[in-house]
C-alpha cells in the first residue's frame, strides 16, 4: 500500500477486529474444506488490503493423515478467497497441536463489511478431523 | 502502535511487506544454518523495532531427527539465525504453522533484508513448503 507522509489515516485502518468458536471440539471427515461456525465480520481498510490470522488447535483421528484449518472471506459480492491447503494450518496424525498461520489479502473493496471464516478439511473421509478453541484476527494492512 | 485521527507518521511506520514461495518441496541435509531463501526488503520504522513472522509447511525426513526454519537479517543491520527463534518440529509428521519475533534495535530507516534458513541436527533432511514472511512495525 502507499501511505504519504502526513497523510491522514481513517479510524477504521487502525482497527482489529476477531473472534473465537469451537469451545467445544468440531469434527468432519469430510475432504473438502467445511465451515467450523467461526466467523468474523470486518470493515475493509481503504488500502483494500488485511492480514488474517487464523489460530486453532487441530488433529487427526489418523496417525496417516492430515488435518487441515484455513479460511474463506466474503463480502456481498460473494466469495473473494477459497480456503485452500497452501494458505492452512495443518498437522499430520493423531498429536494435537495449537499454531496459527496468517495471510495478507490484497483487493478487497475498500469501506465494505466483509466476513472471514474458518473451514476444516481431513485428507481422507476415513479420519477425522478436529478443531479447537480457534480464533479469527484480521488487522489492517 | 497507535494513531490518532490527523496525526502525522512516518511513511514507513505503516508499511506491511511480506511475499510468499518455495510451491515445491526444499530439503536441505546441512546441520548448520543454510540460507533456503532471500526473502522481503523493508525499511525499518523509525522505532526500530519491527515484528517478523515466518510461515512454512515443516518436517523432518527421518522420524527421529529434528528441522529448524528460522529467519536473519543483512543489510545495514546484521542478525544470524538463531534455534531459539526458529519454528521447528520433531520426527516426519510434517506441520504447517508460524512463529512471530520482536525484533528491537534495528537502524531506524536503514534498508534491511529478511532470509530464511534451514538446518536439521541429524542429516537426515529438513524439508520445507509453502514458506511465508511478513514484516510489520512495532
């Protein structure tokens, strides 16, 4: 993004906005990535651009699979970003593990209320994949 | 870092870099730190304290050795890559998670660079995907 120097900053491009879910464990066998229940409505920053950061504690019922967790965000228009593997938190077997990963999301309209939410995915419907106690943070940028 | 609503700031103090690589696996078998790849160019904000973070998909080749993914700096500041800043991970299961560091003392406005490395501690192999670094002030 390109500030100039003395430039005047909107209130909404120093605000935080998160949220947390999943107090309780969520768990699909489902391969394709699935809504967990999380989301997190924000107001877009005129730069159009965020950094998400998604957190979570995550295992497989399998000591030979994956479990993923990533995230989707909309806006009214519709989907703007598909929860995908290479943009995921992801542990392989049955050890759990609390991490996050975060993602810088360009292009997205600026002022408008925008939702991100988080999705879980097991590598085979033979296992199961779990989530807990997850969080949402999306910042400016 | 907070700001007011008409408060001046210094263009670099609101500036986010971060990029995103390595689409195919990288192994490396040295158990010393070995530059993996360069990463963003920043300027230091004028607090000269920045937050790193680095991202990446991580495991061992062997179920009993040990990779490390960690980050240095070149440029007008130097700092090595250090195990007690790296993300690591135990054994073959691979992860795919981040570490965040504080970085304090940086040259306020200096032109400096972010690399990342790799070391495993048996040689087995240290393998990495997906990488990512994000820069921010702090």
């Amino acid at each position: 993004m390109t500030f100039y120097a003395g430039e005047r900053m909107l209130v909404t491009d120093a605000m935080t906005f998160s949220g947390s879910g999943n107090t309780t464990t969520f768990s699909t066998t489902n391969t394709a990535y699935t809504y967990t229940g999380l989301q997190v409505t924000f107001i877009v920053p005129h730069t159009g651009t965020v950094k998400i950061t998604i957190t979570g504690r995550t295992w497989s019922s399998s000591t030979t699979a994956h479990s993923y967790i990533a995230m989707g965000v909309f806006t009214a228009a519709g989907s703007v970003w598909s929860p995908q593997d290479n943009e995921s938190f992801r542990i392989y077997g049955t050890n759990t593990i609390r991490g996050s990963v975060a993602t810088i999301l360009p292009g997205l309209p600026p002022g408008q209320a925008a939702q991100a939410s988080l999705y879980l995915r097991s590598e085979v419907n033979t296992a199961t994949a779990n989530t807990l106690h997850t969080n949402i943070i999306v910042r400016a940028a | 870092m907070t700001f007011l609503i008409g408060q001046k700031f210094h263009v670099a103090d609101i500036t986010t870099q971060s990029d995103t690589d390595d689409p195919a696996t990288v192994t490396f078998t040295q158990t010393t730190y070995t530059l993996e790849r360069t990463s963003v160019i920043f300027q230091v904000p004028s607090s000269g304290v920045v937050e790193i973070e680095i991202i990446g998909d991580l495991w061992a080749t062997s179920s009993s050795d040990n990779a490390y993914l960690a980050w240095g700096i070149s440029g007008t500041d130097t700092i090595a890559p250090t195990d007690s800043e790296a993300l690591r991970t135990h054994g073959s299961s691979g992860i795919r998670t981040k570490i965040s560091s504080i970085v304090s003392g940086l040259t306020p406005y200096a032109n400096d660079q972010i690399s990342l490395y790799m070391r495993c501690d048996s040689g087995s192999g240290a393998n990495v995907l997906h990488t990512r670094v994000i820069v921010r002030p702090a």
